[in-house]
C-alpha cells in the first residue's frame, strides 16, 4: 500500500515535547535505522521508505505535528507535485473543458490553489522529485492517454493562453497604484473595458483610488482586469468572497457566459449555491488537509455537489468522509408571547451620509434568525446598535439581556497565544466548541499567524464561549470552506439549543443561512444611502422578499434537499414566480 509521511512544521516543537519523542519511540529507528531524525531546521524528518506505518508516532506527539497516511491502492502514480521532503503531495489535476464552466469543490488545505496554479504556469510541477521541477514534455508523458496530455500539448505549442484571478484580491492594492479605470486600462487587452465596468457595475469607482475601495469592489474590479486579458483558459479562485448576494448571483452569471466553443473557464468556489449557478462540470477535491489531495474525476455540477455532499464518490468507489451533509425540510417555527428573550423599538441611525431605519422587531428564546441584503446596507450598523457598540438616534436601546459579538473584521495582529484567547471554552467547551470547530491544532499558535480560515474559527468560538443570551455573530462563514461554514451552523443551532439562548447570525452565503436559520431579518433600500430593516419573518416570507428582489426562484435538490437555483424562465422557474413562491415551500 503506497504511504506518506507529513510533518507540519510550524507544529513540531522539540524542546517542549522532550527533546524529539518521535525519534525515542519509532520502532525503526529502536532498530538502529533512521527512520525518524532531526532534519536541518532542527524539527524531524522522516524517511517514508523505511516507515513501517505503526503511527506510534502520530499517537505520542503532543502537538499533532507528525501524519503517516496509507493511501488509496490506486495512486499508483507518483504525485503531480510536492512540495519538498514530508510535505503536502498533490495527486491529478482538474482539466479544462472548452465552451463549459468547470467548478472545483473541497476543503481548504486540499490543494485547490496548488493545483490551478500549475494549470496557470505560476507553479512548475516537479511529478514528486522535490529536488527539480519537470518541464513540459516530462509533463506531457505522464499524463500520456488522457485530456490532461493534449492540455500539456497544447500549453507547450501556445495554443492555450491563460489569465488567472488569484484568491486574495487584497493584494492588488499593495502591487498597483492609482485609479479603478488605471487598472483596467493597463489589463485591457481586448478594449472592452467600458463594456466589463458597466456589465460589473463598477461605473460609480472608476475613477476611485484603489487602495479606497472595499473589498467586494475590489473583488469585482479583479475579475475584470481578468477578463480584459485575451485568453482561452479563465481560472477564478475563490470569486464570490466579500460579495453580497445579488452581486455574487451577477457574477456568476458573467462568468458561466464566458464559456463558449473556444473558451474554457475553471473556477473554485465554497458557496455551493453559486457554484450551482455558474458551473456545468466539476471535480471534487478530497484527501487530508495539508498533507495530500486527490482530484476525482468530472462528474456534471448537480451529481457532483451531491456526491460532495454524500462524501462517497461512487465511479472512484472512494468515501472520504465519515458523514453526509444533510439537508432537511424544516416546518415553519412557531412562538408565543412567553417565548420572547428581547425586543426592539423603531431604531434610526445616521452614519457618514447612510441612514438606517429598522422597524420594531422581537427575538425570541431558542431561534436562529438570519440576516440578509446587499453589502453597504446596514446590516452590520444594526448588528452594532444591538450589541451597544454605537447608540442610536432615536430611542433608547435596551435589550435587557446579556450580549456577544463577533464582529465582522477580525483584529489579526494580537501577539496572544489562540489557547490564552480562548480560555474559557478549553475549560468549559471542549465537546461543544474545541472539538468540532477544530481549535486544537491551533492552540499553541499566535493570533497573527493565523490564516484567514482559521482566525475566523477562533472568533466564532470565542464569541460562542462566552455567558450570554443573544449571540450576534457577523459573516462567519467568510473564508471557511463547505464543511467548515455547515459545522459552524451546527455548532450555533446546538449552542442556542442546549443552552436555550437566541442568535443573531449575518451572511451573504444563501445555503449557509437556509441551513441553520429558523427566521430571517431582510434588509432592503439603496446601499450606502438608505438601509430599511424588517422582519425578523419565517423564512419562506423573508426568502421570498429576498429572491423577489434579487428576480430568482429557488427549488430542493430532490436527491440532497439542498436549495438550487432555478434557471431563469424555465418552467419550473415561471411556475414559481407566477404563484408568488420564489423559494420553496
């Protein structure tokens, strides 16, 4: 059986577990071989020729540093790439279809963006040897007899020309100075840029600086300055992050048009809804998270996002994941008076030119009420004026109950330790937040080392740690991945359930919030103008105010009951709209 070793270096920390344990107890080395030994930056490496794969030392290092993975009989290839002696190892590539929009759908840590930048050119594979990176007719051969050799062929003959938006857009502004309409003149290749900046909505920044806009204006200004480059191959990374609903809805629908018989675009995405919309094809990514990741085969977007869900992939006869993800019809809740936690009066607040109007409303005891509408439409001025940060202008504001809150930006660069933070949940939270929300590999580490994923997990579970009736918790599913946005749901509704309190939760992911709300407070008006707050509604009354807006019906996936989008004037589309029920009973 072929085997890997992983060692995640920023974990392995030999002074403290008692000067290299690994080494004292690996079987091989007790037999006078070096299976395990001090590696030159004085953590360890390991010899995956000689381990034997016992996981003694898996099981006794204290900092879960050390991974031996047996894997699946039919890698008999070596990896596509790896990144250097017990690293990440990357298994297939997902191949381009041209005139098809080609989704990718995994984990984070899967090796996603490794796997894109090798189809962009930014990353030169090395087929396993570390050591050296292949070049293209080396590449060409191993994939000989598949899509992936006549890809190869035609990258080395120039017949394939790539433009590539990466994942972290908040990049740009320290790489480029000047104005939106600078930009994108500077990338316009096909001289169509007053064509993508009204298609993209960005007429109002055009002239704005950069380093001035927000972050999902920025997200929209790189996806243009991507299109704007003459290419067959477009490769969106993450393309909906920071964006709202209806823009994420725009978006991609601007990129499902891009595909046509000369164009291949790829995209990954972790809102599986819009993922939904836009793709016709995918590959799902599956393995362990920072240690290998295998590409599975093309499957068409519904059966692939359902096989995602189901963790089996049934033509690879492969489950990678223990459970299902399941998605279930939920009746509409009902409450009495008696069950009220808290109430609000009619609030205003002007802030800066916005002004934000919210009707009475009332929270009521063991509920979780969604929050939805545009970005810039108060949404997170509500959430503030709730959790006392600012004071309204009319009336006064008191809840009467105890209040948490994870704001929407997350201060990173605390020099405290995630397990000094977090204190009060290691003590009494274990089962309830640790554990799920994977907080252990993270607790020896420092808030400023965190990623983007992982800072927002520690956020959530600090929030949710602390004794509180009413938590209110600001776009937590920003920069996690699928599974990790439906185990925050889970981890809310068992906090508000076990511990009968209400919480107060803001997204711009539709099947996040389908999935964990019982009620939805539905923001409308004109963004950065005028924000109107109602609600909170049960949800087929707060989706349909929504999706009535928004001109899109939604439909249960029969197989996985997860919500899809239906294609615009179908029948299933106009049947819908002509009852009035956008979103389904």
């Amino acid at each position: 059986m072929p085997r890997i070793a992983v060692v995640k270096k920023p974990l392995c920390n030999p002074e403290v577990c008692g000067n290299y344990l690994c080494t004292r107890v690996c079987p091989v080395n007790r037999a006078k071989k070096d299976c395990i030994v001090r590696s030159e930056d004085n953590k360890v490496e390991i010899d995956e020729k000689l381990c034997i794969g016992c996981n003694i030392c898996v099981q006794k290092c204290p900092f879960e540093a050390i991974h031996i993975i047996n894997l699946p009989e039919e890698l008999k290839k070596a990896p596509i790439h790896r990144y250097g002696p017990n690293q990440f190892a990357l298994y297939n590539l997902p191949i381009p279809v041209f005139g098809k929009v080609v989704g990718i759908v995994g984990i984070n840590g899967i090796g996603k963006t490794t796997a894109i930048n090798i189809l962009a050119g930014v990353l030169k594979p090395n087929l396993g040897s570390y050591e050296k990176e292949a070049n293209v007719n080396e590449v060409i051969d191993y994939f000989k007899g598949t899509e992936a050799q006549l890809f190869f062929q035609k990258i080395r003959d120039g017949e394939i020309k790539v433009s590539y938006k990466p994942q972290h857009v908040d990049l740009i502004p320290k790489k480029f100075n000047g104005n939106v309409i600078d930009l994108l003149r500077k990338a316009d290749e096909k001289k169509q840029a007053d064509e993508i900046i009204r298609l993209l909505e960005l007429e109002k920044i055009r002239e704005h600086n950069i380093k001035n806009i927000s972050g999902g204006e920025l997200q929209r200004v790189a996806v243009a300055a991507t299109v704007l480059k003459k290419a067959n191959l477009y490769i969106f990374d993450e393309v909906t992050s920071y964006l709202d609903i209806k823009q994420r809805l725009k978006v991609a629908k601007f990129i499902r048009e891009l595909a046509d018989e000369k164009t291949a675009v790829i995209v990954i995405e972790h809102d599986l809804i819009a993922l939904d919309y836009m793709t016709d094809l995918v590959n799902i990514m599956y393995g362990k998270a920072g240690c290998f990741g295998i590409v599975s085969n093309l499957k068409p977007t519904k059966n692939g996002i359902n096989a995602f869900l189901e963790g089996y992939l049934k033509e690879e006869n492969v489950r990678f994941r223990d459970h299902k993800i399941k998605f279930e019809v939920k009746p509409p809740q009902t409450y009495k008076r008696e069950h009220t936690l808290t109430n609000w009066p009619e609030l205003t607040k002007k802030l800066n030119g916005f002004t934000l109007e919210s009707k009475q409303g009332e929270l009521y005891i063991n509920e979780k009420v969604g929050v939805l509408g545009e970005n810039g439409i108060g949404k997170t001025t509500f959430v503030k004026l709730l959790a006392g940060v600012i004071e309204p202008d009319k009336n006064k504001l008191d809840l009467k109950v105890k209040v948490a809150y994870k704001p929407q930006y997350i201060d990173s660069n605390s020099g405290d330790m995630v397990m000094v933070v977090l204190q009060n949940a290691i003590k009494k939270y274990e089962v309830e937040l640790i554990r799920p929300l994977n907080i252990k590999p993270l607790l020896k580490m420092k808030i400023s080392e965190l990623s983007g994923g992982e800072l927002q997990r520690v956020a959530v579970c600090s929030c949710l740690s602390q004794e509180a009736d009413l938590f209110l918790l600001d776009e937590p599913s920003a920069y996690l991945d699928v599974e990790q946005r439906l185990i925050v749901s889970k981890v809310v509704a068992n906090v508000v359930e076990k511990r009968k309190v209400c919480a107060l939760v803001v997204d711009h992911d539709l099947l996040f919030l389908d999935y964990l709300s019982d009620r939805l407070l539905v923001f409308s008006g004109e963004p950065a103008i005028h924000g109107i707050a109602e609600g909170p509604f049960n949800m087929e009354k707060g989706m349909n105010a929504l999706l009535k807006e928004l001109e899109i019906t939604l439909r249960r996936d029969q197989e996985s009951k997860r919500p899809r989008i239906n294609k615009l004037s179908s029948v299933k589309d106009r049947e819908q709209k002509g009852k009035g029920k956008y979103y389904y009973a």
